[in-house]
C-alpha cells in the first residue's frame, strides 16, 4: 500500500512539475516578445472571399489527463519498486 501513495505522490510531483514548467516558458516567453513593427505591413494579406464549413479541434480529449496520471504512476510505481529491490539492497550488501 506504501507503494502505491508513493507513485501516485510522484505522478502529482511530475504533472505539478509539467504544468508550472508549461506556465513559466509561456509567462517569460510574453514578457520577453517584441513584435517587429517595421516589417509587419511588407506583405499585407488580404481577407478571404470563401467560406469554410467544418469543425475544428477543440483541445485534447476528454480525460486523457486522468490517463496520464495512472501511466505516470504505473511508471514511478516500477521504478520506485526496482530502485527498493535492486539499488537499495545491494547497498546492504
């Protein structure tokens, strides 16, 4: 049962670790943008004269962060079991 809090701890440490890593390159990549004003009306597009009908992608699926915290954790459950058999013991020895 140990095990088992110890790779869902490490599955939330690594999708906290995910998500604060995606916020802070978005965070400094907004301060540190500056849009190149002399260049922007070089190439100017016209609006489109046609129509598109159709759907778009709106995000990933459903609950595919609930799948990847069970994967995450399945994974920190096997290392945290070969770490505890094989490096672990050995040290003993």
């Amino acid at each position: 049962m140990k095990l088992v809090f110890q790779s869902i701890f490490f599955s939330l440490i690594v999708h906290i670790l995910y998500f604060v890593g995606t916020f802070v390159y978005s965070l400094f990549s907004t301060i540190l943008y500056t849009p190149d004003i002399s260049h922007t009306y070089d190439s100017v597009a016209y609006l489109q004269s046609e129509v598109s009908f159709g759907s778009i992608n709106q995000g990933p699926i459903p609950g595919i962060f609930f799948v990847s915290f069970f994967v995450v954790a399945l994974a920190g459950a096997f290392l945290i079991f070969i770490t505890k058999k094989y490096v672990l013991t050995s040290r003993t020895v």
